[in-house]
C-alpha cells in the first residue's frame, strides 16, 4: 500500500472515529439552515441570535456542570430548583445594597455550599445520586416558597439584569460594533493559541493527533464561527455581557477537562470507578469537588435567570434540569459515563435553543415543542448506545 493510500486510510479511520462529535455541529447547521427556510431567515438576523444567547444563557451553563456529573455516572435533578432558591438569596443580597458584583459571590458560594451538601451524600454516605438530587430537588423548591412567601422578589433597579441582558461597551446609539469584534478577535486569538499548544504537548507525549492539514481546517471553521458570531452581535447592539460571562465559562472548565490532573481523573472515575480507586485516585473526592462546581453553576445560572425576568420568581428553574441533562446527550455526552467535552455540551445546549426559538419564530404552540424536545432525546441516547454497542465498548 502506497504512502497516499495509507494516508488516507489513517484520515478516514479518524473522521469514522470522530463522526458523533462532528454530527453535532452538523446537526446544528442543518437545523438553522431548515428554520432558515421556514422563517424566511428571521432566525438568522442579528437580532435573534442575540436574544438566543440572552434566553437561554442559563441552559449552556448549566449544561457545563451537569457535564462532569454525567460524565462520573452521576445525575443532578435539583439544579432548576437550586437555581430558583439561589436566585432568591441574590435578589435579597442585592437589595439590600451588596450589588451585582456581592451578588454573584453570594449566589456562588450557596450555590457550591448545596453542591457540596449534595455531593457529601453521594460521594461519601453512598447515597445513589438520583435519590439525593431528587430530594435536593424537593426541599430546595420548598425553602424557596418559605423564604419568598410563594411572591416574586422585584429587583430594586436596573443594575441586577445587566449580567443577564446588558450590552458591553454599549454606544449612546445602541451599536457597538468595534467591541463586539475586538473581544471575537482576541477570543478566536486565544483559542488557536491552547488548540497549539494542547496539540504540541500531544506529539511530545506521543500522543495520536489529527494530521496537520485537518487540524488547520478545523481551526478555520471554528474561527470563521467565532467572527461570524461576533459580527452578528456587532450589526445589532453589541455583545451582550452575558456571553462575555459564558465565554469565561466554556474556556476554564473546557481548559479544566482537558488539560489538567482534575480533569483527567473526572473522566477516569466516570471511565471505571473501581479501576480509578485501585490507581490511587480519590473518587470520593473527586465527586464531591464535581457536585461542589456543579452547584456553583446553578448558583451563576440562578443570577443569570433571574436577571433576565428582572425578578426572583418562587417558580423560577421549572425544567431547567431536563434542558441541561438533554443538551448534554445530544451534545455526545454518554449515558454510560466517561464520555463527553464542554464544547460538545455547548453545541448540544445551541441545538436545542435553536429548536425553541425556530418554533416559537414559527408560532409553534409549547406541547409540540415537548413533542420535539422529547424526540430528539431519545434518539440522541439511542445513538449513543447504538454506537457504543457497535463499538463493543457496552
């Protein structure tokens, strides 16, 4: 067999061994391009994807802790509640003169304080995550309701829902432009930055990598999203402050999963947690520190969501455990644990976003949405299990 022959073998094994990961952002495109033409492109103005980011904000953050607590073989289905009674407490911080900024700790702290209080339960009472959640899930609504009195919680001015809705470096105009770019540019900067760096670490370990030409290609698409993106938000009024905060977001956890001890021995212990204990890692530990990040998420997704209605709401986080659980398996999550990427949850959390906003743009009534939502679940955890037991690893 000739060089160019075994070249392009080694090429097609790899697209084949990388197929789920590449069908989302297929999926992705398909499903805009579809909307597209069933809205005759509203989905695609600027304004839409703005208000995509600022809605559903909450689901991607959200989808970036219930990652690692799905990759270690664990559910958390409290996190909606945990977001209301969260939200709740930061309201009442900042009302009473703590500002956004004492705010946001207030909501961090308690919401790592519950993740731990779970996560001590699991990790070391050995108590099976879904009944845990599911009672945090029941008590943690109910502490909203007493601390609320079953009424919202007006925000006393505007500054709170700047996290949630405000623009950064928005113009007396309402058009910001050179910010917008700048922060696309110096963001698409940093990522071509860590995918060279992680890739060079790679071949100096050894490591199996892409070849150089798709490596390339695939830092060209990815660019081309991020400026493509952020002049989206430069034609409408600017970057909203929100997707600056999820940014942050994406890029430690993302940074923490794959290039670092902890995030190598998240995804041993969701692998084979007895073989990870026999290797001398602390598995205990480790799923109480994931619970602890987990519950700090909700606690920012709390804010955000609470500022985005202006108000903290005693029913506020209904069904955001079921957004975030669904963009991570549609995002390549595995069902069995041990599998999935922040970047992947992402895509699957704008998957699902785009299915909300193109029906809501098309006057979908919200049954056929849960009609949708559902189908799409099932057939992601299908292909999932499909593909594992073809692979033999199930």
């Amino acid at each position: 067999m000739s060089d160019s022959q075994v070249k392009k073998s080694s090429v097609a094994g790899l697209l084949k061994s990388n197929i789920k990961n590449y069908s989302m952002f297929l999926m992705l495109a398909l499903i805009m391009i579809v909307f597209a033409v069933l809205t005759k492109g509203t989905n695609l103005n600027s304004r839409n994807f703005t208000n995509i980011f600022i809605q559903y904000s909450y689901v991607l953050i959200l989808a970036v802790g219930m990652l690692q607590v799905i990759v270690i073989g664990d559910i958390d289905l409290s996190v909606g509640s945990v977001c209301a009674f969260v939200g709740a407490v930061s309201a009442m911080a900042y009302n009473s003169g703590a500002g956004i900024l004492g705010a946001v700790l207030v909501a961090l702290l308690t919401g790592m304080a519950i993740g731990g209080f779970q996560g001590f339960w699991v990790a070391y009472l050995k108590i099976p995550a879904f009944i845990v959640t599911l009672a945090g899930m029941l008590l943690f609504r109910g502490v909203t309701y007493i601390i609320t009195h079953v009424n919202p919680i007006p925000i006393k001015d505007d500054g709170y829902k700047q996290l949630a809705s405000g623009i950064f470096l928005e113009s007396e105009s309402g058009r910001s432009p050179g910010s917008a770019l700048v922060v696309g540019v110096v963001i698409l900067a940093v990522y071509i930055a860590v995918e060279f760096m992680s890739r060079n670490k790679d071949l100096k370990n050894n490591f199996e990598v892409i070849p150089l030409s798709l490596f390339i290609v695939k830092l060209a698409v990815i660019g081309a999203l991020i400026l493509g993106l952020s002049q989206r938000f430069a034609s409408y009024r600017g970057l909203p402050i929100v997707v600056i905060v999820l940014g942050v977001t994406v890029f430690v956890f993302n940074f923490m999963m794959k290039n670092t001890v902890l995030g190598r021995y998240i995804y041993a212990v969701g692998g084979n947690a007895r073989s990870a204990k026999l290797s001398g890692i602390n598995s205990e530990l480790i799923t109480f520190v994931v619970f602890c990040f987990m519950g700090a998420l909700a606690g920012l997704a709390g804010v955000v969501s609470t500022g985005y209605m202006n108000s903290a709401l005693p029913q506020a986080g209904q069904n955001f455990e079921l957004d975030a659980i669904a963009a991570c398996y549609i995002g390549g999550v595995s069902a069995s644990g041990g599998i999935g990427t922040v970047v992947g949850v992402i895509v699957g959390g704008l998957v699902m976003s785009a299915i909300n906003n193109g029906m809501s743009l098309m006057n979908i009534g919200s049954d056929w949405q849960y009609v949708v939502k559902a189908s799409i679940l099932l057939l992601a955890v299908f292909y999932d299990v499909y593909t594992r037991r073809k692979a033999g690893l199930s």
